[in-house]
C-alpha cells in the first residue's frame, strides 16, 4: 500500500494560505459542509465517519477511503 505522509492541520491551513483558497470554498468544492470542515481543522472531531471523514482524508490528515454513497433505488 502507498504510504504517504500525513498533513497537520496546520500545513493543511498554510496550503490554504499560500494558495488562496478559502476553507469554505475547499469544502464546497467537495460537497462538504464548511462548518465540518473548520471543526476538523481545528481537532473537533474524531472523523470516524461521515463528512468529517471524508473532509479528513480528502485533506490528507488521515489515511482511509472515501466511499461515495449511491442512491437506492426502491422498485
């Protein structure tokens, strides 16, 4: 398996900085909501699960998959 360094959030936030990018523009861009995304910047959340692991891997803070539900269809 790829074994790539994680990120801090702080290197997360400098990268955001240096390119301009706002956090809730990042989170939009991938669908997140940007009060999740803020609240695992700043170690609010476990990010077991949900958007706050999504955000989490997708930032490169933790190491994981995102699986993107598909919608059920019912007939």
């Amino acid at each position: 398996m790829d074994s790539k360094r994680l990120r801090t959030p702080q290197e997360v936030r400098e990268e955001f900085s240096r390119k301009g990018i706002s956090v809730a523009g990042w989170a939009r861009q991938y669908g997140l909501n940007p009060s999740v995304v803020r609240s695992v910047l700043s170690g609010g959340r476990k990010c077991q699960f949900g958007q706050s692991h999504k955000a989490a891997v997708l930032l490169g803070l933790k190491e994981g998959e995102v699986i993107e539900e598909q919608g059920h269809d019912n007939v």
